[in-house]
C-alpha cells in the first residue's frame, strides 16, 4: 500500500512505469488490456459489489481509511488497480486525431480523451507540457477511454504537427479567430483530420497555429466569450465525425 501510495507522484510514475486506475470504470478498462493490471486493491464490500468485474483477478482486501489513503477521489468506489504504462502508437489508416498543446488541467485532458473516444479519433496526442495521462484525475475523468485509444506523448507541439501531417491528416486548428466557419467547412471536415486544441486560458500560440493547415472557429451565437476547451473539443470532432460519415 505504501509503494502504490508514491504513485500519486509524477516522477515516481515515470521512474516505476506504474499508474493507479481508481474505481470501476477505469479498472474495468485496465483488466480488458491484457497484462496492464498488476495489483488489485478493494475494500470487503467493493470485493463483493464488483466480483463479476474482476473474475479471477487476484485482490488485496484493504479497509477504508487504508482505501481513502490510496483512492484519489472524494467519494472512494472501495477498489483501485496499480496498473503499467500502456504502449501505444499512431495507427495505420488514421481518419481523426485530437493534439492536446499545453493542456494542463486533468479534468480537461481526461474528457478529451473520452470525448475522442466516443467521436471515433484514433489516438490522442498530449503535447507540450500537457499533464500527464497517467495523473490520477486524468485518469478518472477518461472514465475508462484512456485503456481504449493510444495516448501519445510528445514534447515538441510542431513535431505533433508534423506526425499528424506524415499519417496523412489534413491539420486545423480551433481558433476563435479562425478564418473558417466550423458551420461551412463539411466538405473540410470530411477529410482525415487531426485537431490542435490549445491552453484552457491562453489557447493556441500563433506560432503554433499557423502550423496548420486551417484555423477553424466554432460559432458563437449569443453573448458568452467562448467555450472551455472540453466543450469546444467535443463540438470540433463530432463535426468532424459526422461530416465523415455523411462523406
């Protein structure tokens, strides 16, 4: 329990290659990836509740203050899985692909992961100094998408770009300033496209926008400023889903 504890460290993640999966969503996904799951802890009554979900998993029976200790949640599920660092890569064929510039809040990081998940993307590419996937409120908030998509990580937000460019993406960027209207742009929209979604507070910096192919904006019809970038990542890919599939 003490050494699963450090995980909640960044620096012990990367040095021990483990991460903590907290609750059941997230330790269902880590069990469906053959050898992620190296530990299992879980509380009686969690051992009881979720016992069709871990099948023959081995589990170590901890009691609450010991879970409260190890769970990162406010309202602990009662089971937490030590889990190893995933291997992933572009896939071949990509048609969507989300690039995460400096997105640094976890909440926000782990819906876009969902998010991409759920609008079809192939992978996910975290770059810059974007928060680590494998922080324990990212992983939370991916709800278990982290385990079905390869999320990437790459230092240079260019060379995201370049990648994405190589796999044969067609680059656009959310911009509230862009000069395409996200409303008139199907046709744009239809191609395999990789989008670059900026900073929560900042957005993109124009160095990096200009990188793409195009800077798209989401219209906004009544007074609010704009969206928060979760919000905006999710209404850029499932337009971009959907003009696919109309494709």
């Amino acid at each position: 329990m003490k050494e699963a504890r450090k995980l909640s460290r960044r620096s012990v993640r990367t040095e021990r290659r483990l991460f903590l999966a907290d609750g059941p969503k997230a330790v269902e996904g880590a069990l469906s990836v053959p050898g992620c799951v190296a530990e299992v802890f879980a509380t009686p009554v969690a051992a009881e509740e979720y016992a069709g979900l871990l099948g023959a998993t081995p589990v170590t029976l901890v009691d609450d203050r010991a879970m409260s200790g190890l769970s990162d949640s406010v309202h602990p599920a009662g089971l937490v899985a030590v889990c190893r660092f995933l291997e992933g890569e572009l896939p071949p064929a990509l048609r969507l692909l989300s690039i995460c510039a400096d997105v640094r809040d976890p909440g926000n990081a782990g819906t876009v992961i969902r998010t991409s998940d759920a609008a079809g993307a192939g992978a996910v590419l975290l770059a810059g100094d974007s928060v680590d996937p494998y922080n324990p409120k990212t992983v939370r908030a991916t709800v278990g998408s982290l385990f079905h998509l390869p999320v990437l990580l790459e230092r240079d937000p260019a060379a995201a770009v370049r990648a994405a460019r190589e796999a044969g993406l067609t680059v656009l960027a959310a911009d509230g300033g862009g000069e395409v209207d996200l409303f008139a742009a199907d046709e744009l929209l239809a191609r395999p496209t990789a989008w670059l979604f900026g900073n929560e507070a900042w957005g993109l910096p124009a160095e990096l926008a200009a990188l793409a192919d195009h800077r798209v904006r989401i219209p906004i019809l009544g007074v609010a400023e704009s969206l928060n970038l979760a919000t905006a990542a999710a209404v850029c890919l499932y337009a971009s889903a959907r003009a696919m599939m109309s494709g």
